[in-house]
C-alpha cells in the first residue's frame, strides 16, 4: 500500500518527536535526517539508539563556521555515528564565484548560491532516500507557521520517486528543544553562546539581540518571509516548487 503523508500527518499532529521517528524508521528503510543545528541535534540524540537505521548527513558548503566544524566531529565522536557529508560541485562553485566574487548574495540574494552550495548536493542525497527527517518548526520563521508533522515532499519528488518528509519538531518550541539539550546533555554548537540562534553559512549568519526572532540574523538583508534557502522552498509558495528543480 502506498504511503499517505496526509494521512500520517493527521495522525501524528500531535504526537511526541520520539514516536514520530519510530513510525518513520518503521515504514522507510531508506532514510535520512539532516544534520546542522540545535533541533537537529536533538533528533540525532532521539535517534541515536536506533543504530544505522537513519542515514545522517550535513551539508558542507564551503561556508561554515569553524566552530560549526569543530560541532560536527563533536556529535560525531560523543554518539559514535557516520555523519556524511555532501560537498557541492566543485566546478559550479569556481564558475559563480569567478563570475560574480566570493559575495554576491548580498547583491543579488541568496538563492543562487544555495542553489549551487545547498539544493544541488541535497538533491544527490535524497535520491537515494524515500524519506528524509527534518528540525523544522513552526515557531521558526513565517515561512514554516503551517509546516506539518508529515508531508510529501512536492520540491525534491519526481514522477517516479516520491519522497516523503517528516517533522518531527513541528510543534516544539525552542525552549523546549533548549530543555531536551540540556536535560539529555546534548552536545550543542558553542556559537550558540555568543548570541547566534539560528546558524547558517558564516557571511550569512549574525549573532541576535535578546528581543529579535531567532532567525533575524539568517539572511538579515532580506525580508523574513523569503528567509528559505531552498532546503524547504515550498514553505514559501507553489510557484517557488518549479524553480528549485530547476535551480540544480
């Protein structure tokens, strides 16, 4: 029987992250969960008695913060779990910045070097999955208020590979993700400590005052409601599915 992410979505709107997991590893032998933040982390800690059953991965740009380095082998040595990373392709990274300079997002927006630094290597990543796990939350941004529990996933499925996308997170608040971190001793980002709460490539992150929404300073010279780098492009708009697919 095919698989109904709206189905699923419906019967897991409210459930605990740890169930969740345990009805995706039950249904899908090939799947992922992304690797990068705090909400992530906290998934790979959920997951982490499951042994190999979920692919980890990280998208390596080129751009991360040292700090964010140092976080991953961190994670990597503390649950004793592969973390793959996927790298974008070398000579498309050479031509952008040979063409327009190592910072053309600041003039011409992000999207084209999420394209090349992000989408293309996810993309080759979720191929070879049917399911892929995400940190997503509601209370993250405009852009993800109405991101469901379960979801097909409309940006990365193709004709003959869907693929499904599972939130686990959804319903969590950060304060809640910050409470599991530290009751389960979770290893974090340090970057974490120095005012920066949603950690992204370096020239594309700033630390946030007390007062500002988390993800302020991702992206902070666009505006909040286009603040997706492709990763989650449908939380934007339908007409924004076509370009992403396109894109890599």
């Amino acid at each position: 029987m095919a698989y109904e992410p709206e189905v699923a979505a419906a019967k897991f709107a409210e459930a605990d992250p740890r169930d969740v997991l345990a009805h995706a590893v039950d249904r899908f032998e090939r799947i992922a969960l992304s690797f990068s933040g705090a909400e992530d982390v906290a998934l790979v800690d959920m997951v982490a008695d499951l042994g190999d059953k979920v692919q980890i991965f990280c998208l390596d740009t080129g751009r991360l913060h040292p700090e964010t380095y140092r976080f991953l082998e961190k994670v990597r040595d503390h649950y004793g779990l592969d973390i793959e990373l996927m790298f974008p392709d070398p000579e498309a990274v050479q031509q952008l910045v040979r063409e327009k300079g190592l910072f053309s997002f600041y003039r011409d927006g992000h999207q084209e070097c999420c394209a090349i630094r992000k989408i293309e290597p996810l993309r080759r990543k979720l191929a070879n999955v049917d399911a892929w796990i995400t940190g997503q939350r509601r209370d993250q941004s405009p852009t993800r208020a109405e991101v469901p529990v379960v979801q097909q996933d409309r940006a990365f499925s193709t004709p003959g590979h869907p693929l499904v996308k599972f939130n686990p997170l959804a319903n969590w608040t950060s304060a809640q993700v910050w409470d599991y971190i530290r009751e389960y001793e979770v290893p974090y980002n340090e970057l974490h400590e120095r005012g920066f709460k949603s950690i992204g490539c370096e020239p594309c992150t700033r630390p946030v005052a007390p007062h500002e929404h988390e993800r302020a300073g991702r992206w902070w010279w666009e505006a909040a409601t286009q603040k997706e780098c492709g990763l989650h492009i449908t939380n934007i708009r339908e007409d924004d599915i076509k370009p992403a697919r396109a894109s890599a």
